[in-house]
C-alpha cells in the first residue's frame, strides 16, 4: 500500500501561468480554509520578474458522489446528459440507435 503523497509533492503537481510574464509558477503555501476551500499562494519562476499571488481553489461541484459523504456538507452535483440505460435492464424501454431511419423496400 503506497502512502499519500506529501504536502511538498502536493504543491509541486499544482502549477500556473503567471498573469503578468505568462511563465510558469508554482505553488509555494497551500492553506486549508474549509473542506471545500483552499488558498494557494504562487511565485513565478521568472526571476525578472519575481511575482507572487494568492489564488482560492474551491469545489465547484460533484462528478461522482463519494461513498461517505461528510454529513451537513451540501455540494451540487454536476449538471450532466442523461446516461444510456443498459439494454439488459428488465422493464425498461430501449431508444430507437440514431442510425435507424425509414427505409422503404420499393426501390
């Protein structure tokens, strides 16, 4: 069982353009606010130019909802299509494939 990444490996994956040189910055602090909200603090690693930001990354919404949701924790699922429904499921009506069209035998 591998162990979870640190927090210095954490920071290395999470990478930005700086918003003044467009060279990449990296995250140097990250801050724990609430379980949906983190501050990330970032530098450039243009030296010439030396910037450094605070930035918020938040949950926006669910993908996939965990299988041990934090009680009174309320984040909106994403918006999505509606799935296709197996076609071995018993009791459920099958869509017509979109490639099927009148065909007419008198040619």
């Amino acid at each position: 069982m591998s162990q979870p990444p640190t927090k210095r490996a954490v920071s290395a994956l999470l990478a930005s353009r700086c918003p003044h040189c467009s060279s990449v910055a990296r995250v140097r602090t990250r801050k724990h606010v609430t379980f949906t909200v983190d501050e990330l603090y970032f530098q450039c690693s243009n030296l010439w130019c030396g910037c450094s930001w605070k930035s918020q990354l938040s949950v926006l919404h669910i993908i996939s909802p965990s299988a041990t949701p934090r009680e009174g924790l309320d984040i909106p699922v994403t918006p999505h299509a509606p799935r296709p429904v197996p076609a071995n499921d018993p009791g459920v009506a099958i869509p017509p494939a979109a490639n099927d069209e009148a065909v007419s035998d008198t040619a």
